[in-house]
C-alpha cells in the first residue's frame, strides 16, 4: 500500500481508515481543522469497525469526532473529525 501524500491529503481533505490505521497518513502537515474518515462496508462484514478503530486512534492526536454517517445504502461510512487546537483547550468558560 502506497502512502498518502500531504498534497493529495490537503486537497482532498478525505483519508480512509485503512490509511489511518496502517500508518500510510502523516496528519502533521495537514493545514486544515476538519477532515473525513472514509470506510467501506465490506461484502459480510461491517465497515464500522475499522471507522471507529480510526476514529479512536486519530483521539490520541488531539482530533475528536464530530459526526458520523452512512451513504449509498450503508455502504460508505464517514466520519468527520475536528482537530481540537492548543489555543481552543485553553479557552475559559469565563472568557
């Protein structure tokens, strides 16, 4: 498997989770706040899995999930992210 390139990530602002999870992305240079989570539901089996596997790896890099959705009958599942910046975690309730 090839890796994701920064160029093509930017642009295209949609990774899958089998990229995610096998280390093909490098999100350090991605110059965007939210981003997609793409999965496919494979023939006999449930594209949620490795979606959320992705979702709750991408957490640990300060990216949270914003939504998730199905199109196409189930068969592409999405989900958004947003990645949580350092000036936001330091925004007080008071101002």
């Amino acid at each position: 498997m090839s890796l994701v390139s920064p160029q093509q990530l930017a642009q295209e602002r949609v990774v899958t989770a089998e990229a995610v999870l096998g280390g093909r992305v490098d999100l350090d240079a991605y110059p965007h706040r939210h981003l997609v989570v793409a999965a496919r539901h494979p023939w006999g089996g449930s594209g949620f899995r490795p979606l959320m596997e992705a979702v709750e790896h991408l957490s640990y890099y300060d990216w949270e999930l914003v939504s998730v959705t199905s199109v196409g009958d189930g068969h592409n599942l999405y989900a958004f992210m947003r990645r949580v910046t350092a000036s936001m975690t330091g925004i007080s309730a008071s101002g």
